[in-house]
C-alpha cells in the first residue's frame, strides 16, 4: 500500500512540472525501474510467505520493506535534483498546494 500511495504522488506531480535537466529521460527510467522492481520484490516475498513454515513469513516482511524504503529513497535522489529549477506547467496537481502536496507525501 505504501508503495502505491507514494506512486500516485510521483504520478500527481509528473504532470505538472517538466524537468530542465538533460539526463531527465534517464533519471525517468531509472525511478520507474527501481518503482517496477520493489513491486516485483514485495509480490515475490509476500507470495512466497504463504508457503513457508509458521514463523518464518515475519522474516519475509523485512525484505518487502526494504524493497519499498530503497524504491522512495532511489526515486526522492533522483526527483529532488532532476526537478530543482523545474519549468511549470500549469496549475499544481489537482489544485493541490505545495503543503497539501508535502503532507500527502508525508502521509506516504
């Protein structure tokens, strides 16, 4: 759930600045490379943790989350820089303020 909530800030935000950095296509690929495989990771353990013996699936839930924090990590270096001098377009996401926008990530 984590993992969504923070994809659906990254997605809210997205439309609404474009980046002036020259490697922004990369930076792209990179975040939704790290988004695509912590979401592959947390599928992988929470499915294997139904077949595992009783005590183990709590062992399993430390790598889901590891996957996850690594993905905010990874895609937040990537954003901060790569949006720092950003071009607007248009009006923040959904109306949002810069508060409201900051609160939702905190929500996160």
């Amino acid at each position: 759930m984590i993992l969504t909530t923070f994809l659906s800030y990254v997605l809210s935000v997205a439309p609404t600045a474009s980046s002036t950095r020259s490697w922004a296509g990369t930076g792209m690929a990179v975040q939704w490379a790290a988004m695509g495989i912590a979401a592959v990771h947390v599928t992988y353990y929470g499915r294997k943790g139904y077949f595992v013996e009783s005590h183990r699936p709590d062992r399993l839930l430390v790598y889901q989350v590891e996957a996850v924090l690594g993905a905010i990590v990874v895609v937040m270096a990537i954003d901060i820089p790569m949006f720092r001098g950003r071009a607007r377009r248009g009006p923040s996401a959904g109306g949002r303020s810069r508060r409201a926008r900051s609160t939702f990530i905190l929500l996160a």
